[in-house]
C-alpha cells in the first residue's frame, strides 16, 4: 500500500505537488453521484439492453447530468484551502 508521504515524494520527483484538500461526508457522496450517472450514462450508450432512442436519450441525458454537476463540485473543491495552509492559518 502506498502512504501519502510516498506519493508526495514521488508527484515532487515530477515536478508537481499533491495537494489535500478536507471533504465533508456531503461532498464525497455529491462527487460519487455523479460518477455513477457518468458511468450509467456511458453505460447506457454501449449497452443494448434498451431499444437504440431510448438507450441514446437516456444515455445521453445521464452523461450530461454527471458533466455538469462535475463542474461546480470542482470549482467547489478547488476553492477551499489546502489543508496544510488552513493549520498554519491558526
């Protein structure tokens, strides 16, 4: 298993930096929401379980559902502080 001091190590050894940021139980579960409407909507596209329209509209709709709610939630978690910078603050 790799421990988070190995894989700051090793983003450092590329010329990046790992960053922590702290998520409420609300925002995991939001974040896991739409990967999974992501991941049916995908799903539906390439399955053939519906008939083609429905399998499309259906498909098509989860997978715009899951884009855009991805947007916010990002713009969410990269605006909070790091977790690092917030412990120095106090």
């Amino acid at each position: 298993m790799t421990t988070t001091q190995e894989l700051t190590a090793k983003a450092q050894s590329w010329g990046t930096a790992l960053k922590e940021r702290g998520l409420t139980i609300p925002e995991i579960i939001l974040i896991a929401g739409t990967r999974v409407a992501l991941g049916v909507g995908v799903g539906l596209l390439i399955a053939d379980r519906l008939t083609k329209d429905e399998r499309k509209g259906a498909g098509w709709a989860l997978l715009g559902v899951g884009v855009l709610t991805t947007i916010p939630i990002v713009r969410s978690v990269l605006g909070k502080r790091l977790l690092g910078m917030a412990e120095e603050a106090h």
